[in-house]
C-alpha cells in the first residue's frame, strides 16, 4: 500500500536558473544535488526508468517544511512547453504555502516571473498562479482553506 508522496518533479531547461528561482523567490533549501554527490545518472538503467532513452540527468532536491521537489536538467533536453494552461489534460501544478502572499506576488512580479493574477480570495485562503522558468504552473497560497 502507498504511504505518501515522496517529491514532486520539475523538468527545467536550466538547473542554475531554476534552484535560483526555487531558493531565492520561494525559500526553498537544496537538500541533495547529484553534481555535489557526484552522481551521474545516465545508460540503460536512467534510460529504462525516465523512458527518455540516450539522456542524462542532473538533479536536485529541494525541501519546503516537510516536502520535497525534485529539479531535473535532461541532456538533450526535450520540448518546450509553449502555451501550457491549466486546463490541458495531463496539467499538473505545484502550490506553495506562504504566511505573507502579498510579500512572495511583489517580490514575483520585481523578478519579472510570468502571474496570472494578483492574489484572489477563494474558500477561505488567497491564491494567486504563476510560472517558474520554464513554464511550470505554480500556485501560491495563504490561510486556510476548507480542504
């Protein structure tokens, strides 16, 4: 039986930029990199596993409270995501708890971070979407809401 979720997965084009963007904007603190372990993932176990055949991956961990999120570069990367919406089936996002969400939309919007919107009260909480570096769909919330 399954006990939990272990990490939630980003592909990112450019892992400097993204543990940036994860560190610096959302506070998130790198926990392990597979460059620091020395570690390449890479032949035909990495290939069986991610199905992406003659790649390479580099990939850290970051931890927010008790959670993980997993930075994945591939070498040769694979396509872009263009014009993505949270709607398209298979669209998946990650939301982020924050104790001051007008502090985290300002400092987004100086970053120049694409948003969807200024924070919006829903159920309870406010809650805005945005998008990492490389088109992600992200959300941010304050409060409580019901579920």
């Amino acid at each position: 039986m399954e006990r939990g979720i272990h990490h939630t997965s980003v592909t990112v084009s450019d892992m400097d930029r993204s543990v940036a963007f994860y560190r610096d904007l959302l506070g998130l603190e790198v926990t392990w990199s597979s460059d620091a372990a020395g570690v390449r993932f890479e032949g035909a176990v990495a290939d069986a596993v991610t199905g992406c055949p003659g790649t390479s991956q580099r990939i850290v961990f970051m931890r927010t409270g008790e959670d993980l999120v997993e930075l994945v570069e591939y070498t040769p990367t694979g396509r872009e995501q263009v014009d993505n919406k949270a709607s398209d089936s298979g669209a998946m996002h990650v939301c982020f708890r924050t104790d001051d969400i007008d502090d985290l939309y300002r400092r987004l919007v100086a970053s120049g971070a694409r948003l969807h919107c200024s924070p919006q009260d829903v159920a309870g909480a406010q809650v805005f979407y945005f998008r990492g570096p490389d088109g992600e769909i992200l959300e941010a919330i304050a409060g409580e809401p019901p579920v």
